[in-house]
C-alpha cells in the first residue's frame, strides 16, 4: 500500500472504440494540490470518474487515501468530496437546502462542516432561500463546492471547476483552493487552462487519454528538449508564415505579442540559434526584429508534447 | 438498507414534489377533467338516429311500429318511401342513419300466425354507433312485440355493400360512466406510476445530479426506495381524488370494499412503478423515457379491455392480454365497485398481478444496478 493520497497504476479505460484512458500512472501526495491539465477529450473527466469510483477501470489499479476504487468503494465515497464539471445540484431546490441535503446524506449538518466551508459559503449565504438554478454561474460553483466540502472529506476532486465562471471568480476559487490546501486537504483539480496549471503544486499533462509529463509547473519546461527563442517585430503574421519555412524550424506558435520559435537540432546553443534566425530574418525582408533566447514554459512543453496542433486563446 | 439515508432522500423527494406546483395543480386536476370528458362527452349513448322508413305493409300495426319507435325520443323519421333503392341513396348519402322496413302482409302475418318479418339495416362505417342505434331499436321493437303477443323475426338482407356487424354489449342500459370510471381511474394511476417514476429518476441522469448522488453513501437500494416510495404515495392519493370524484360527482356506484380496492392498488402499484424504474435504465433523457412510456401505456390500455373487451380479440390478443397487468387491475376494480366482489373474486387476478409485481421489480432493480455501476 502506497502512503500517497491518490496513486494510480497503469489504469486503463475504453468505451467501446474510443480509448478514453491508455496506461494512466501518477500519484499525488498528501496535503498535494495537484492538477490534471489538457484540452477536452484528453480523458480528465473518466480518470476522475474512476476515482471517485462511479467507473471500473477495465485494466490498472488506483487507491484513493489508500483504498482500492474498486473494492472499498463504500470506504472511498465516504471520505470523498466531489465536484462535477456540469453543475450538478437540485435547480428546485434552495441554497440551503442543497447544502443540508448533501450534509445529511453524509450524516452529517451544515453547522458541523461550518468552519471549513465558511470562507466560500459565506459569500452566498444571503441567498441561502434562493433557487439554486437562480444563481449565477460563480455562486452556483461557491454552492457547489461547499457541497463537496460540507461532510469534510479528506480528499477532493474537482472537475474543471472553473469552466463557465467569470476570470475574477476564476482567480478567488484558486485563492479559496489554496486556502483548504493549507488546512491539510488533499486537492486533485483538473483544468484546461495553462494559468490555473500555474498554481498547482504539481501538474500532469493530459493528451488523448495518456500522461505525457508530470512536473511541478515552473520546472514541466526544463526538460524541453530544443532550443527555443522568442520573437518580436512588425507585420507579425507574415513574420510568422515566413519563419515557419526557415531550414531548421520545428514549430513556430504565437505567444502573447511574441512568437516562439523551436530549432528542429537538439542540444545547439539557444543564443546561436538566435543569430542564425536573425540573419534568416534579415534576408526575408525583416529588417527590425528582436530575437532573444528563452526557456521554455509550461505552455511551449504543451504544446510541443502534443501531437497534433491545438487552438489556444491568446 | 440505511434507513437514515433513506429518510434523507425522501425529505429531498418531497420537498421537490411539493415545490412543483404546476404538477401538483395538474395531478389534481387530472382525475377531474379526464373523467369529465371520457365519462360525459366520450359517451356511446346515441341521442337521435335518423331513419328511412320504408313502409310496405301501411297498416295500423306498422303504424304502431314507427309510433313507438319515434316516441321513444330516439329515433326521428327522416323521410320514407316505398322504394328500398332511394332508402339505400339515403343511406349512402349520410341523410339517414338506417333503415326500417315492413314488409306487405306485416301486419297480416302478424295477426295470423304470430309472426311477422321486419328488416332493420344500419350504416355501420361507425360500428359502435350502429350497434347502439341497433339495440335500442332491438328493445323498442321486442317491448311492441310482447304488446301485440307476436314474434318478429328478421329479414335477411341482400344488398351486398352494408355490412352490419352485430356487437355484444354487456351494458344494456349504456351506463357507460359506471363501466369507463373504474378504468379510467386505473389509466390515472398507470400514468403517475410508470410514466412519473420514469421522468423523475432520468431527470436526476439528465440534470447530472445521479452522478454527484452515485459518489456519496448513498445504496442504490435506498436511493430506488425514495424514489418509488413517494410516487406510490401520490398515485394512492390520486385514487382516492379520483374514488371521490367519481362517488360524489359522478355518482358511481361503489358497491364492494373499498379497502379491497386500496389493497388492489398497493400491488397494482408495484408493477407500475417498476416498469417505470426499468424504463429509466434504458433510457438517458426524459423525452425518451415518455416516449417509451407513452407506448407501453397506449399498448396496455388498448390491450386492456377499458375501450373494448378482451374476449372479442384474437386468441393471441387474448393471451397477451393475460400478461397485461392493466386488464387485471380494470377487471378487479370494475368486479370491486360495480359487482361489488369480495376478495375470493378477485383471487386470480390479485395474484397475478402480485407475480408480475414480484418479477417486474425484481427485473429492474437488477438492470438499475447493472447499468448504473
């Protein structure tokens, strides 16, 4: 038996042809806020589902604070908390009595899990009479998270808690998050945004059904494995179009106002690569661009580990 | 099972149930505005028939005929002749329902040997209409018969293209708000048990609540247990809505136990909700899940016996009614309130029904938990 709060072995699920989960293994620690980051499809959701036992893995095994989710599934489900990615509370039901109902099921009361669940139902408790399907999207994912909270579970899951929450109610859920780190809890969060990645104490990046990388987020870009360079100047498109079809280009994306350029030739010197690629630059037409060695991010490891091409906002 | 947790669940259940106003408003108007309409307005009773005389005989004894039959208030003579062709063109045309004809010598046959031929021909494009039509005609003409001490027998018809078909009634004096209420009060219950079991469990799949519940302490066992409880609480309040209405606004006899009824709809019940409960496993939105229940009703209540009997169907129809719980709770209700049976009448199909009970649920807790592990 492993003394990690959640440790996964070879876990593998399917649905029918789809293989939602192909050899998932990872562990997070105790008091851990750990992350699962990857775009929609990459199987965040059925590796949540298999922890918190709703699924059977079809190969693997995993424990969750040290119970097997296949045979202590009673043990687990009573030391849980769970938070959906689709709002999952009773729309006819009031705040309060969305609350109390999931404090009651644990045998439990909204007084006893008071403390803990304080500093984010507080914020909503003056619309504890309210319909919860009246809420907005930020109070219902308060609402929703003292629910998973109220029967003080030694463990949490959460869903990508964030999706269709404003960004200042995005940022305060982190704050809050953190916050029940602190006290002790055990947080597995999944998310597909790359600056809520950034809080995590650790992250794993997730891409079609398997783990590609397992890192605290500062460090997931060391192991980078080509020279990169930042890239500024006029008429960014074409610049980008154009440095694409440079000899050693590996990969070009746009990065804020940069572009990030990869060399295709592992182990060569960044600031080489950087003059090289001004030079290139300089013979395409672009007179004024400013070329400067960089290490890479969370965000280039992403997208360098994934295989295909994704849409990111920026 | 967890008792506590069940309670728990049951408050949630309520309290929803209760918070629902459009659908309570709407289960308490049910019973009344469907034994309204399918007791008063869907009636078989024919008000006026329009009739074609052709009257051969001219004598006071065929006089007598259609006196009586017009002024039984049933029946109006729409126009007459002597000629059976222009009696068929009405008949065709839709300006006479049906015709009478007496025959010359009807009333000389009559007084002579006692006996005498009449003919009566019905469009029957509207079958039940015309078998009303024909036996209030049929009672009108016997009670004449018996006045003039003679028989009347009937003509045989020739014009190939009306067919009368002859139907078997068991209510002769129509009363058909006694015969349909007792059925329709099963139909009530059929719906809130199967059709509101259903919607209500895959509102829980739909609304994503059920994955949130399959997560905590819950059993499955406590969890199907709140779910039915409260809707077969309702449906038995339903009946007892419906058993006034019926009593007091309809004045339905009520002539066997009513605690017999009660201990009927308790078993009833049980099939019901289970189909009900099985419905919801195999389906993942509520549109669905009345879909499927829409069709499992319709079937049964057609297969049921409530609009026309069983024992006029095919042989396989009648076998499969056997397996129709619905027929069974119309038989004991009817056989309950308006034979007024005891419970050694209605043995049989109480235990059938408690077998299906048995079986249906069974069933569907195992497909519940299989689908939802």
């Amino acid at each position: 038996m492993s003394n990690a709060a959640v440790a996964v072995r070879g876990v593998g699920k399917r649905f029918g042809e789809t293989e939602a989960l192909t050899d998932v293994s990872f562990e997070a620690r105790h008091g851990e806020l750990f992350g699962l980051v990857g775009p929609d499809g990459a199987g965040k959701t059925t590796l949540f589902r298999v922890l918190t036992t709703f699924l059977l893995p079809d190969a693997g095994s995993a424990t969750v604070l040290g119970l097997d989710v296949v045979r202590d599934l009673w043990a687990i489900r009573a030391r849980v908390g769970y938070m959906p990615g689709r709002f999952s509370l009773y729309g006819d039901l009031t705040v309060a009595e969305n609350l109390s109902f999931f404090a009651s099921v644990f045998g439990t009361t909204i007084e006893e899990g008071y403390d803990l669940i304080a500093p984010i139902y507080r914020q909503i408790e003056s619309f504890s009479g309210r319909r919860a399907d009246a809420l907005s999207g930020g109070m219902k994912q308060k609402l929703a998270l003292s629910c998973a909270l109220v029967h003080r579970p030694d463990i949490l899951f959460l869903d990508e808690p964030t999706t269709g929450v404003d960004a200042v109610s995005r940022s305060e859920f982190w704050d809050q998050l953190h916050t029940l780190r602190e006290s002790g809890l055990t947080i597995v969060v999944s998310t597909p945004y790359m600056d809520e990645a950034m809080r995590c104490d650790r992250v794993a990046l997730m891409q079609g059904g398997r783990i590609l990388e397992i890192d605290p987020p500062g460090e997931i870009g060391s192991r980078y494995p080509l020279p990169l360079v930042a890239v500024t100047g006029a008429d960014r498109y074409r610049l980008l179009l154009s440095l694409r079809k440079a000899p050693h280009a590996h990969a070009v994306y746009p990065f804020g106002s940069e572009l990030h350029y990869t060399d295709n030739r592992a182990g060569l010197d960044p600031g080489e690569v950087a003059s090289e690629l001004r030079d290139y630059a300089r013979g395409q037409g672009f007179g004024d661009v400013e070329i400067t060695a960089i290490a890479a991010g969370i965000e280039d490891s992403f997208m360098e580990l994934m295989p295909a091409p994704v849409q990111r906002a920026s | 099972m967890n008792l506590r947790i069940v309670r728990v669940l049951l408050r949630k259940e309520y309290l929803q149930l209760f918070r629902d106003k459009m659908m309570l408003r709407q289960m308490l108007m049910l019973p009344f505005i469907q034994l309204l309409l399918l007791s008063t307005a869907a009636t078989f009773e024919v008000k006026t028939a329009n009739l074609y005389l052709v009257d051969r005989d001219h004598s006071v004894a065929s006089r007598g005929l259609v006196d009586r039959l017009r002024a039984s208030g049933r029946f109006r003579v729409a126009d007459a002749s002597p000629s059976m062709k222009l009696a068929d063109d009405a008949l065709l045309r839709r300006s006479a329902g049906m015709i009478l004809g007496i025959p010359a010598g009807f009333e000389r046959d009559a007084v002579r040997t006692r006996s005498a031929s009449l003919q009566l021909v019905f469009n029957a494009e509207d079958g039940a209409l015309a078998g009303v039509t024909n036996s209030y005609a049929q009672q009108i003409i016997a009670a004449y018969a018996r006045e003039l001490g003679v028989t009347f027998k009937p003509m045989v018809m020739e014009t190939p293209h009306i067919e009368i078909r002859t139907r078997g009634w068991y209510n002769q004096e129509l009363d058909y708000k006694d015969y349909m209420v007792p059925g329709i009060l099963v139909q009530l219950l059929t719906l809130v048990g199967t059709l509101l079991t259903a919607m209500n469990i895959v509102r829980e799949k739909e609304l994503g609540t059920l994955e949130q519940l399959n997560v905590t302490p819950i059993p499955r066992s406590a969890f199907i247990a709140a779910k039915l409880i409260p809707l077969w609480t309702i449906a038995l309040a339903e009946l007892s809505l419906g058993l006034m209405v019926a009593r007091w606004v309809f004045g339905v006899p009520m002539r066997g136990s009513l605690v017999l009824v009660f201990f009927a709809a308790c078993i009833y019940l049980v099939v019901a909700l289970g189909i009900g409960l099985w419905i919801s496993t195999t389906v993942d939105t509520q549109q669905q899940a009345m879909f499927i229940s829409f069709f499992l009703i319709l079937i049964y209540l057609l297969m049921s016996g409530l609009f026309t009997p069983t024992r006029s169907m095919p042989e396989w129809a009648q076998w499969m009614a056997e397996l129709n719980p619905v027929k069974h709770f119309i038989w004991i209700m009817r056989a309950v309130l308006l034979k007024g049976a005891g419970l050694a009448d209605v043995a049989r199909p109480l235990a059938i029904l408690a077998a299906s009970g048995a079986v249906v649920l069974t069933l569907a807790v195992r497909q519940y938990v299989k689908t939802s592990a």
